[in-house]
C-alpha cells in the first residue's frame, strides 16, 4: 500500500491489514485501530468537555465509494450527518455518518434525531451491533473529504488520517467514516 493518496475526489481507502504499521502516523495507530468505540476513548482522553457539534445532516447523495460500500444506487439519498467531536471546544475529530433511507425505519428512525448527542452511543449500546472491515486512509489536500474535516482548523495540516467501517444496527446498514485532526495526535 502506498502511502501516498493521490489527489482524486476521495481518498484511497484500503483494510487496515493492508497496511504496515510503520507507513501509519505513530501517534494515531492506537486511535485508527482501537475496535472499541471511539465516544468512549474520546471521553477518557479528554481533559476537559467532551461534546459534539453538528455541521451538517439532512438527506443528500453519498459520494460514489460510499453509496458502493453500502450497495446503493449512485443517483438515491440517503441520511448525510458531519459533525466534529470537540475536546474543550477544539475539534479531535470529523466523523461522517450515510444512513441508507432503507436503515432509517423502526428503532433506527431514531438516528435522524440524535442532535448533539453522540452516534457511538448508540451504536455500542446495541448488543446486536456488528461491526465490518475497517479500511483506513490517508487524506490530502485536494480531497473533499480533507475540505470538510479541517473546514474549520485554524491551520491546515500536510494531511490526516481516517477510519471507516460499515455497521449494522437491527440487521441494517450504515457507514461511519472518522477522520483524526491535529489535535488527537498533538494529544497522544
């Protein structure tokens, strides 16, 4: 696997097997392949105020790898929600969330609704909860996906690193993409 992404529309996600530990930041490791969830690391690393703060969510078209990875037709919606996860009000990471409308019935109606709570929450709190393949990347400038993780940073870094991994919750699909900011490393 190369390191270095080039500089599509989206980043070049591959399972985290396929990556040398070495080529991975020495700071993140522990944080891109901690299979537990990452609200609750994240209330236990911070200092301070752990929150959450929507940017965005509503129904909009995934980009092309995601509506793939959950095996949607290019041209449907689906529930889109960015938010960042903020340590004393300094965002550590961007997380992105595409609920399939398909997902989005019975108990997990409730996934439009959550607000400034966290999706971890959820998502750990329901033993029946599966977890797939984490795929890894590296995020450059030039990606959209590094625009909408660092939109708000004071100061850009050469790059950042993300997870994702589709879940089922009640049998149905979603696709959490987090994506660690200076500070998580600056913190480790």
């Amino acid at each position: 696997m190369s390191l270095r992404s080039n500089r599509k529309t989206s980043p070049r996600w591959a399972v985290s097997g396929c990556w040398r530990r070495r080529q991975l930041p020495e700071g993140l490791v522990d944080w891109l392949l901690d299979a537990g969830s990452l609200t609750d690391r994240l209330k236990r690393s911070c200092p301070g105020c752990f929150s959450v703060h929507v940017l965005d969510e509503g129904w909009q078209r995934p980009r092309l790898d995601e509506a793939q990875l959950l095996n949607m037709p290019a041209s449907t919606v689906g529930w889109v929600r960015q938010v960042q996860l903020l340590c004393d009000g300094k965002p550590w990471v961007f997380a992105r969330t595409i609920i399939p409308a398909s997902t989005l019935t019975g108990e997990q109606r409730q996934l439009t609704h959550l607000g400034n709570r966290p999706l971890g929450a959820f998502l750990f709190a329901d033993p029946g909860m599966q977890r797939g393949p984490v795929e890894l990347a590296c995020i450059v400038p030039g990606q959209s996906m590094f625009s909408c993780a660092t939109g708000n940073l004071e100061r850009l870094p050469e790059q950042i690193w993300g997870r994702r991994s589709v879940f089922r919750v009640g049998g149905k699909p979603l696709l959490v993409t987090e994506v660690f900011l200076p500070a998580v490393e600056a913190a480790s």
